[in-house]
C-alpha cells in the first residue's frame, strides 16, 4: 500500500514516562481520509515520482530502499 510506512529495530536503553495529569481527553470521531485522497490524485506513477523526490532517504540520511523490490 502507498501509505505503509517503514519500521526501524532498535533497542530501548532509557524510558521515562509522565503522570499524565495534564493530558486532554480526546474523542475519536472516525479515520482521517486525506492520505487516501492525495494517493488518488497522484495516481501510481506520481507516488513514485514523489517517493523518488523525498524519500530516498531518512531523515537521518540513512537509506530507505522505498523503491526497491521485495
């Protein structure tokens, strides 16, 4: 699917959480449908353009192999 995303595998050495207090609740109210809609006007062929644009490579710099074959 165009809008998988990548996972990368590290290893945790530190965590450290918060009491949470002064987080809002929220309420879901349904999926977002902006993904789906930019896909589709871009079309197959204008993803890849796009993924060839910006996403050769993280933000780190390291390489993300997006276009690569399984």
């Amino acid at each position: 699917h165009a809008s998988a995303r990548q996972y990368v595998d590290f290893t945790i050495e530190l965590v450290q959480t918060s009491c949470g207090f002064g987080v809002p609740f929220y309420e879901f109210t349904g999926e977002r449908d902006n993904m789906d809609r930019w896909l589709a006007s871009r079309g197959d062929e204008g993803i890849d353009e796009y993924w060839r644009e910006k996403n050769l490579v993280s933000l780190d710099g390291l390489p993300t192999h997006i276009l690569e074959e399984d």
